[in-house]
C-alpha cells in the first residue's frame, strides 16, 4: 500500500460537517484534548498535583470494588525447584471469587533474609505457569508457541534472587470458562454492570499485592509490577494506584491509543482493551508519565515522539536515570526508524501502522535481557539492603 493509497474520512459538505456517523467520530478523536494530558510546560509542583489528579481519575474508571473483608490467600502446595522454592496459592479477592497464583521463593530467601520481590502478568494468551516455566496448571506439558522460552519471565527473575509472582489475566488459561471461553462475553457484561476489563484484572490483582507486602520474606519496601503485553495494562496500573510500588517493567511498545485509532479509521480493537471514558482524560503515555520519578522501562520502543511526553516527565522531575527506553533490535538504530520525521497519515492497516510505531510483531515477546538486569540495578538487587 503506497501512501497515497490509505482511505480516508472526507466530506465535500462547504461547512465541513460529516454526515457518516463513524466519520464525525473520528475527527471527534483526531481534535480531542484529553483533560488530564502532560503538559511539558508545568512545574515540579504543579506535576505533583497532575500525578494526584491522574491517580484519582485511574482510581474511578477503574471501578474497583468494596468487598466485605475475604479469606486470607490459602497455600495450596509447594515443591522445591533448582534454585527456588515453587509455591502455589488461592486468593480470595471477592465474595465467590478464588483466583490461583504462583510464588517462586529462592533459595535463602526467609524472614531472617527478605528478598524484593515482583508481580508477573503474561501477554494476551499466555499462562502464569509459562511465565514460570512450568506445566499447565491441569499438568500437561507445557505449550511451547513462539517465544515461549523468553517469556518465562517470573522464572528468571526467581533465578536473579527475586521473589516472584505470576497470575494470569481474566478469563484465560486457569480462569477460563468451558461454556465462554472467549473474553469478549466477559468484557461486554463486565462493561453492562459497570467495570471492565481492566477493572476485572486489577481487581484480582491488588489483594495479592497486599498479601505479598505482608509476607516477612519479602521487602515491602521493593517489590516492582512487570507486565508483558495485555498484562503491561496493570502492572502500570498498580504502579499508579499504590506508590508503594517501587518500579514498573512496561514489557510492550508504547503508544497514544488514540492517535492509532485515528490514523486507523477507527478499526475495531479487541473489546478487553476498552475502558469507558479513559480517553476522555489521558492516554497511555500521559499514564506512563505520572509515574515520574519512580523507575520504569519500556522494553519494546514505540514511535519516538509518542514517547518524548514521558522523557519530559522525567526530565522535568530530575530523573531522567530512572527511565529506560529499548527499542525492538530491529529498530533499535535510529536510522532503522524510517517514519520518526513523518506524520502518521490516516487510513493504515495494522501492518502499516507498526511501520509507522516501530514494532517488529514477530519479535514481540518479553525482552528478558533489557527487563531483568534493569530491574536488579533499579531494586539493587545483590548490591546490598
């Protein structure tokens, strides 16, 4: 496809009105201002207060429940592994509700010994066992798709001396349904009750996160959210919503959702991925950047001057050493990225969206060499307390 070849919304109308539908809703995101976007230009001080208003508006279109006090997490096995200990739990987040998780304890790891630790989320379809490298959770053998051995992200983090968490997403592998398996069903009526996806896994996620603080192995004080793909969504979530949370791995590419839709005609977008009203107050970026000055890494690159807001941030916080940006190797000389300069025109496919983002798809997957030697200088691990 050349570039004179993208279809676009037009109108021959001489008051540039609209009379397709999607059409006016597309230039309705083309011109929109989101209300809680990064403003380069503001100071310090007025950072902070735009970090606390991000956080809180994060807090309501999340709409995370109030449950009655619920069962403490429940160990449910454990075995020793090469190097670490593998346990496995049940929490007990809402009424009716279990969700299973893993923990990876190292060797040495105790009370007398607390170790950081980090939460795990896998991509789109994966598992928290082959995050940890381990069979399904049913006891087959382990699915071996492309990447499965760079993805055992949880695994290789135990072995760096971390404790290490790994839950799965909504709705896949363990929490899967014989009758739905699809999420778009969970999605739309999670949607209809008012929650969402996204409100769905982190849900499950922060009472962990509340355990894991509690547990005399671990340091409270270090313990970091990594997320790969989908499950990048929540870990920089949680890393908004608790401040606690002493470093984010966004495992993925970065991105302004909205201006991929808008150069995208709008093109459908796998309903898990939807939050109602989010765009009208930030995108990703905007998110990405509220976390400044605590420590993040961007594994996967993006398009550069969508990523620019977040350098800001941390250059306006003076901490610019605390944020990391690899790009996909095969994008990663800036002379490879062949679209930095130009305006991402309206009308892309997703193949020609990618180029445009420096995505390589067939290498996405968890960047383990950037993520895991990132995260022991940031939670200095084996540098000393």
């Amino acid at each position: 496809m050349s570039d004179g070849d993208f279809p676009r919304y037009e109108t021959d109308r001489a008051d540039g009105r609209y009379v397709e539908s999607v059409a006016w809703l597309h230039s309705l995101h083309r011109d929109w201002q989101p209300k809680l976007a990064f403003d380069p230009e503001m100071s310090p001080e007025e950072f902070g207060e735009w970090s606390d208003a991000v956080q809180a508006k994060v807090r309501e279109l999340m709409t995370l429940p109030s449950p009655p006090p619920q069962p403490e997490p429940v160990m449910v096995s454990s075995e020793a592994r090469e190097g670490y200990e593998l346990q496995r739990w049940e929490s007990f987040p809402e009424p009716k509700l279990m969700v299973p998780y893993l923990v990876l304890v190292p060797d040495g790891v105790d009370a007398e010994h607390p170790a950081p630790a980090v939460m795990c989320f896998p991509g789109s379809t994966a598992s928290k066992e082959a995050m940890a490298g381990e069979p399904n959770f049913d006891g087959t053998p382990p699915p071996k798709p492309k990447h499965w051995e760079r993805n055992r992200l949880a695994l290789r983090y135990a072995r760096e001396g971390l404790v290490a968490v790994a839950v799965d997403n909504p709705g896949i592998c363990e929490l899967s349904s014989k009758i739905m398996p699809e999420r778009y069903e969970l999605s739309m009526n999670a949607i209809w009750i008012g929650r969402s996806y996204e409100s769905l896994t982190l849900s499950t996620k922060l009472p962990i996160l509340e355990w894991l603080k509690a547990q005399p192995y671990v340091d409270e004080k270090r313990i970091a959210t990594a997320g790969h793909s989908l499950g990048a969504k929540p870990a920089l979530m949680m890393g908004v919503l608790d401040r606690s949370i002493a470093a984010v791995v966004w495992n993925d590419f970065c991105a302004n959702w909205r201006a991929r839709g808008v150069a995208m005609n709008l093109h459908r977008i796998a309903v898990h991925q939807y939050v109602p009203g989010f765009l009208e107050w930030f995108d990703y970026v905007d998110v990405l950047a509220s976390l400044a000055p605590r420590p993040l890494v961007i594994t996967e690159g993006g398009r550069t001057r969508e990523i620019e807001p977040i350098r800001q941030a941390y250059e306006l916080m003076g901490a610019s050493d605390q944020l990391e940006v690899a790009y996909y190797p095969k994008f990663a000389d800036p002379a490879s990225r062949l679209y930095e300069d130009v305006d991402m025109p309206e009308g892309l496919d997703f193949d020609e969206y990618f180029k445009y983002a420096n995505v390589d798809v067939e290498e996405h997957s968890v960047k383990y060499e950037v993520a895991v030697p990132w995260l022991k200088r940031m939670l200095r691990v084996g540098i000393g307390d």
